[in-house]
C-alpha cells in the first residue's frame, strides 16, 4: 500500500499510528504536510488533499512526519519515498529537501537528496 502521512491526517487520523499498524503493507510513502489554515478547513472532513501548501516541515503535520521516519529506519524500510508539495522547481520545494535531509541526518537514515 501507499501510505501518504498528509491524506492520513487530512482524513482525521494519526499517520504516526497508522503508519505503526499498517507498516508490513507499505511498500510506498508520499511525505505531505499540511498548511495550518487547509488543516483547519478540512480535517476529519475530507480524506486528502492533493499538495500540502507548504514546505515539508513547516506546516502542522511536521512531527508526525519526523515520527513516520523513525518507524521507517526501525523497521528498515527499502520502499520509494515521495516528497509532496507545491512546487516546480523553487523555494518551497527547496525548503522541503532541506527539511527532510535534516531530519533523515538527525535520524541517521542514509539519503540519496544530499
């Protein structure tokens, strides 16, 4: 399965605990966050959304993703990582390898961003 930690929170869930019971069957993550007023608009009211808004990293849904790296590195996961955000080639998108190269050195997850 694809697990996307944005839709996940989008739809009223916990991707951190999502991802804990569901991790045997992922084979794919999207790495979404979730802008604060998008989050306030639609949680628990739809079940996704389409980019975050934001950079990785600076919208509501940051921790969660940080603690969906380290269920990945705990159970080895070999699968395709997807970065989502709104973005074609500029600061946002920037913004976002930056944060997640971040948290994968902080996490000691090798990377091929870097």
């Amino acid at each position: 399965m694809t697990m996307d930690t944005g839709n996940v929170f989008i739809a009223g869930q916990d991707p951190v605990k999502f991802l804990s019971r569901f991790i045997e069957k992922v084979g794919h993550v999207h790495i979404k966050d979730v802008a604060p007023k998008i989050s306030e608009r639609a949680r628990g009211r739809q079940t996704g959304i389409g980019m975050s808004h934001c950079a990785i990293g600076e919208g509501v849904n940051a921790g969660n993703i940080r603690k969906c790296f380290e269920i990945l590195r705990d159970y080895r996961f070999r699968g395709a990582v997807s970065l989502e955000c709104e973005a074609r080639g500029g600061p946002v998108l920037e913004k976002s390898i930056q944060w997640v190269c971040q948290v994968l050195k902080e996490l000691n997850i090798a990377n091929d961003f870097a």
